[in-house]
C-alpha cells in the first residue's frame, strides 16, 4: 500500500491480516508493506496482475490509466455522500467493477477502502470560495478528469507522483494538494499546509486488489478466506474512517491548521457538471458509464 500503516488503509490491512490469519488457524501468513516500500501503486498494480505480488491496495485513479471505466469512480460531483460510496462498491455497481477488474485488468477485487471525500490543503490562504483557488498550484493525482476538474475551476493543477507530494509541498514547488482527513494527518501535511477547504467533489476509493491467476490457484479453503477477509476488512474500513476521520480534522486545528467550509459549493458542481462531465464521457468508456452509476445511485 501507499499509505502509512496508520492511515485508513493501514487499518483496512490489519484488520484483512487479522480475519485470514485467524481463520487459517495461522497457517496463512499476511505480510503489510506500507508506504510505498514495494513501488508507486502503479507498479504494485502490474506486479498484481503478473502474479509478481498477491496484493495491493490501490486508489480508482491509478486504476484507470488500465481500467478507463475506473475514470468514472473520480468524477466530480458524482458521488456526494458515504452512501453514494457504498452504492458505489457493493450491490450491482460492485459487481460491475469487479467483473470489468476480471475482464480487462486481469485481477479481482478482495474489497473497498473507504477514505472519505478529498479536501484541498494549501499553504498560501483559506479557500473558502471559487475565487480563493484561483491560480492556486494544486498537486493533482495522473488524472485527466481531476485535472479539468481544477482547472474548469480556475487552479493550476500540477500532476505529480505521490511519493514526492510531501517535499513539492515543503518546497513550494506547488502550494497545495487534496486527500482525506486521515491521509492528510498521517502524511503530516499539516506541517507544510496552513489551510484545509472542505470539498465534496470527489470521494477517494481504493480497491484492495488480487490477481486473477492468483485467486484462481488458490485451493477453495484458501479462496474462501481470503475473499470472506476481503469483505469484513472492508466493513471494518468503513466505520474507522467515519470515526477516526473527525480525530483527524481535530488534531491538525490543535497544530494550527484553519478549516474552512466552502460558501459557493453549488457553483463548484454546476462547473464540473457543465464543463467537465460532457468532454471525459469518452475517457471513462462512454456517456453509459456514468449513466449506470447515476441509476444505481438513484440519482
């Protein structure tokens, strides 16, 4: 994973090493790998689907350079709510995900890492409205869509690698970048950003993935752990996020760190709905895409 073990996604992992470890009566060891000791998630995502690594926890976004539909998972505005979440990764949307996973990433979805929505940090002013992030360099994931996004709104969005996000930050190569509460604590960006903008524009998602050869070579026991593992890790996950994440705003406003909530939200949407849904149809495999996602999300 490329997160910290304290992160959301650490938690997610130790909870999947704890159900298999007990379930196998130890006879399955789980090793953890956190913040990006095994390779950018990228790489972690190719080792997966050559059998080279068992798994990894990977965000939609790194998905989809593999995956376009993944693409749609990051569309502004599109899920608005932890409910829209779940919709989003259980039911029939997540047997959707899975079986495009299959189909055309050749790995299999073990369960969902709930993160909670993505808040911009920065370290020159409070962003408060549409005007304050004006030509604000924000580091933004290799994502086409969340790069419209920023820029339909009038930042400068600088794509970048996320293992050297901290030291652009602490240089003032950009001046800010967007992660959920916990993440934003446990990288300690509260240590290079002054401000934190609640934004609801996105909802960080990342699959914990497996190979498909992999799942597939297992015997049945071992299959019927690791998958009924996958499922309570990701009930676990969710509940740490919703509890640990209002800890986390808490502990970066003891450090100083303002938090603002946003007075024009609704013109933040109607932007992204206007000028960015309509131009990345394509990119995320099509206008059907978004609509299966807006009927399952009963929207």
């Amino acid at each position: 994973m490329g997160d910290p073990i304290d992160s959301d996604q650490g938690a997610f992992a130790q909870r999947f090493k704890e159900v298999v470890e007990e379930l196998s009566n130890g006879e399955i060891r789980v090793e953890l790998f956190p913040g990006g000791v095994l390779g950018q998630e990228p790489e972690m995502l190719q080792n997966v689907r050559m059998g080279q690594l068992e798994v990894a926890i990977v965000a939609v976004g790194n998905v989809a350079p593999f995956i376009p539909q993944y693409a749609a998972l990051s569309y502004p505005y599109l899920i608005e709510t932890h409910y829209d979440a779940v919709k989003a990764t259980t039911g029939y949307l997540g047997n959707y995900w899975n079986e495009i996973s299959k189909e055309k990433g050749g790995f299999e979805i073990l369960g969902w890492t709930y993160s909670n929505f993505r808040y911009v940090t920065n370290s020159r002013r409070p962003v408060c409205n549409l005007e304050d992030i004006k030509g604000m360099k924000i580091r933004v994931p290799q994502n086409r869509v969340i790069i419209a996004a920023f820029d339909a709104w009038g930042a400068n969005p600088v794509p970048m690698a996320w293992g050297e996000t901290f030291t652009a930050l602490q240089q003032g190569v950009v001046d800010g970048q967007e992660n959920p509460y916990i993440v934003n604590h446990t990288m300690k960006f509260h240590e290079v950003q002054d401000y934190i903008s609640e934004t609801h524009y996105q909802y960080s998602l990342q699959p914990m993935i497996i190979g498909v050869n992999t799942l597939a070579n297992m015997d049945d026991e071992t299959r019927e752990i690791i998958t009924r593992a996958g499922i309570e890790a990701q009930q676990y996950g969710l509940l740490f996020q919703v509890l640990e994440a209002e800890k986390a705003k808490e502990a970066m406003q003891a450090e100083g760190v303002e938090v603002c909530e946003l007075e024009d939200e609704d013109k933040w949407r109607e932007i992204a709905m206007e000028k960015v849904w309509p131009e990345y149809y394509d990119f995320v495999g099509g206008k059907e895409v978004i609509d299966t996602m807006r009927e399952h999300l009963g929207k």
